[in-house]
C-alpha cells in the first residue's frame, strides 16, 4: 500500500473512532464515515472489504493500542499504582471534559452495543480489555490480589467514565480515584 492509500485508511480509522467514541456504533454510519474522513465510498471498501464489522473493529484495536501506549507513559511516570490510577483518571477527565463530554471509552461504546449480538467486536473488545488488564496485572505483580485488583481497578475506571459522562462532571472520576488508593494502599 503506498503513502497516499496509508493516509486514506488512516483518515478512516481516525473518523470512525471519533464517531464511535461520540454516538457508538449505531452512530458510526457508513455514511457518517465517509463524511467525515473525507475517502471515497470506494476507498473504504478497497480497505475495508468486510465493510463497517472490519472498520470498527480495527478502530477499536487501533484505540486501544493508543489508549494503551498512553497508560504505560503514565505508568512508567508513576511511583505507585495509587498515583498511576489517580493520573489515569485525571487524564481521562480531562479528554472528556476536553470533548464537551462527548468521548468517553471507545471500547465500552462498541462493547455495550455489540455485546451477545457481534462476535467479531465482541472479540475485539474482549481483546482491547484484555491487554489493559494485563498491564495493569503487570503494574500490580507480586501482590496475591494483583490479578483481582487489575480487574477491579479496569471495572471501577469504566463506570466512573460512564458516570463522569452521564453526569457531565469529573467528580465520579476523582471519587474513583480516591477509592483505588484505598484499595491498593
């Protein structure tokens, strides 16, 4: 694929995240894609041959290596799991604040309205979730809870995005925050 082909698929991946992150899957139309990267209808089939199910669930990949790469800045700048969550959350407030809190998680949007009815973004998501978990079990290895903690850290930072969202207000994410000091003191 030459420079110019890279850029289309790139602009692609990069509207269908916006979307998704704003109005989830549903909002993530065909249609609303090509408007909004600008590609020709043709070009997203050339890419995409498995059309939106490929689209989105390599948008969904591609967010959650982002995200990832992300979290492990803010894990190599942490002293702690405690400072890690709380800049975590700070971050993610701010992005969500930053968006008219419009952009919560990309993957809990798919995720939600997928779940039971997609498997092929059921299987994406499962593995975005995965490798956070794993690098949050990594941060947190050498404790006997790690593997409990990476888990409930990962459950407690997607509802208090989802709440921080509902609510418009960061104050579910900083409670969060304070909640996750606690538990791995």
């Amino acid at each position: 694929m030459g420079l110019k082909g890279a850029e289309t698929r790139d602009r692609l991946l990069d509207a269908t995240q916006e979307l998704i992150e704003a109005g989830g899957y549903l909002g993530a139309g065909l249609n609303q894609v090509i408007a909004a990267s600008g590609a020709p209808r043709g070009s997203l089939y050339f890419h995409f041959p498995g059309g939106k199910d490929q689209l989105v669930g390599e948008s969904v990949r591609r967010a959650g290596r982002a995200i990832g790469g992300e979290l492990e800045s803010l894990a190599d700048s942490s002293t702690s799991v405690a400072e890690f969550a709380e800049a975590v959350l700070r971050h993610l407030g701010e992005r969500l604040e930053e968006s008219g809190w419009r952009k919560g998680c990309p993957v809990a949007t798919v995720a939600l309205e997928t779940a039971g009815t997609n498997g092929p973004l059921q299987e994406a998501c499962s593995e975005v979730y995965t490798s956070w978990e794993a690098a949050l079990r990594a941060r947190l290895a050498g404790r006997p809870d790690g593997d409990d903690l990476a888990t409930a850290i990962l459950a407690l930072v997607e509802g208090a995005l989802l709440l921080a969202r509902t609510h418009r207000s960061k104050e579910p994410l900083d409670r969060v925050a304070r909640r996750i000091g606690a538990l791995v003191g």
